[in-house]
C-alpha cells in the first residue's frame, strides 16, 4: 500500500469548516456556539463519509473511530476558536487526522476536542475522555465571557 494524501479535499475541508464562524481574516467560533455545534455535526458527517463510525458525546466531543478491531492512532485537536481568532488553530489537526485515517483505513482514530480553548473551563473534552472531568467540574463551569453554566450550553 502507497498512501497518498489528498491535498486538494484537505484543503477544500479547511476552507469548509473556516466558513462555520468566518470573521474577516479568520474564525468566531466559541464553544457551543451554533457555529461551534454545526461545524461538528459537519464534521461528523465528514468522517462517516470517509468509513469511520462518527459520534458526538455529551461533553461536545466529536470521534470518528475505523471499523473492526486492532491497534489505532488517535489523532486531532480542537474545532473551537479563541475569540475572532486564526483559523488554522486547532482545525489543522483535525482534518490532518480525517485525511490520514481515509488514506489509512483501520489505523487511524480521529478526534475533535470540546472545549479545549477554555471558554468553559480547561480542557473539558480531553478531561472528560480520561475520566478526570467530575459531575462537580461540570457544574462549577461557566463561560469566561458571559458567565453562562456550562450545564445550561449542553442542554442547548
């Protein structure tokens, strides 16, 4: 097997998810935000096109997980932006991971991180994956600009 990476649909899947919050020269797209949720439900979609199992948890995580059994590489980042901030940032490890888990099937697990830009609190969706967000971490949250309970924007 020779895997070659697609550079033109990389490209045209960072050009798409920079357009889920596209502020001038980069991206508005805090967590939870309906920007935030559609560009994850996006990319759900994108990675049941590419053969993986896509979910979304309840902490706001996205996983695309290969078929079938055997070792994997997790690989990814975060779709959420700071506030009217660079669009690569985060997205870049994201599509990255999708594009390699389509050229190298059943090896490569993807994921997109909630929350690790800590608009809520400090990397919720990593936190949660190990087991070390509490039921008391979630609702002791709120949202650094507004205040909102970060229990209120998952009910959202």
């Amino acid at each position: 097997m020779n895997p070659v990476i697609d550079s033109e649909r990389l490209l045209r899947d960072l050009y798409r998810l920079r357009e889920f919050g596209m502020y001038e020269t980069g991206v508005h797209r805090p967590t939870y935000s309906p920007d935030d949720i559609a560009s994850r439900r996006w990319l759900a979609g994108r990675m049941r096109e590419a053969g993986l199992d896509a979910e979304i948890d309840g902490i706001g995580n996205v996983f695309g997980r290969s078929p079938g059994n055997g070792p994997r590489l997790l690989v990814g980042s975060h779709l959420e932006t700071q506030n009217h901030a660079g669009w690569l940032d985060g997205a870049m490890g994201v599509i990255y991971g999708l594009e390699l888990a389509r050229v190298l099937p059943g090896g490569v697990d993807v994921v997109a991180w909630a929350d690790e830009e800590g608009h809520y609190g400090s990397f919720l969706g990593s936190r949660s994956f190990i087991g070390a967000l509490s039921d008391a971490d979630i609702g002791a949250c709120r949202n650094r600009y507004d205040g909102t309970p970060l229990r209120d924007a998952l009910a959202r």
